[in-house]
C-alpha cells in the first residue's frame, strides 16, 4: 500500500501518480522541504557624500522637484508629497519675486530715471 510524502496517510482510491492524500498535506510538504535560503555577504562601502560649494535656488529645487515627477520610475505614493513639496517651493518662489506696482507707480519711476 501506498502511503502519503507528509502524514503517511493511506493513498488507496488515488492516482497512481499521486504523492499526496490531499491539498493540505501537499502544502505542508512543500513548506517544510524548500532549499533552505542562502545568505551571501556583500561588501559594505560608503558612498562618498556630494559636496556642492553652492547651494540650490529655489528655481533649481522646483526644476529638481517637476523632473522628478515626471520621470516614469517614480512611485506613485512618493509623487504626491513631491507635488505638495513643488507647490510649496512655487508658493515661495512667488512670494520673493517683488511686487509689481501699478502704472502711475512706473511712470513715476521712469521719469524720476530721465530726469536724473
């Protein structure tokens, strides 16, 4: 008589060709005989820090920042912070920008660089 690879159960009524009594004692047989993990050792070096003399502006971090976005390797759960962090470096970029006067405010200005 024939016996079950897992529990050793009887095989009778089954194929021929089985090796198992059914889907469970299948799965646990192979659970318990995988080829046990290898663990190989790779050599640990520290990548060199990048050193810039000077820093980013903003356009150049907004620049970084859409680049970013758009490149198709991106995550998907990492381009909605990028959106917000882009927006963000905008709203700033905005706010430094001087503000535009008015008309007469120009006229003025040009003028008073005419007569001077």
């Amino acid at each position: 008589m024939r016996r079950c690879d897992a529990c050793g159960g009887s095989l009778e009524g089954r194929d021929k060709r089985a090796k198992f009594c059914d889907a469970k004692c299948r799965v646990r047989y192979g659970r318990g005989h995988r080829a046990p993990a290898v663990v190989v050792d790779l050599p640990f070096t520290t990548p060199e820090p990048v050193v810039d003399d000077k820093p980013l502006t903003l356009e150049e971090i907004a620049a970084e920042l859409r680049t970013t976005l758009r490149r198709s390797d991106t995550p998907a759960s990492a381009k909605a912070g990028l959106a917000r962090e882009l927006r963000a470096t905008m709203a700033e970029i905005e706010a430094r920008k001087p503000v535009a006067k008015d008309g007469i405010d120009e006229l003025l200005d040009r003028r008073n660089r005419r007569t001077s």
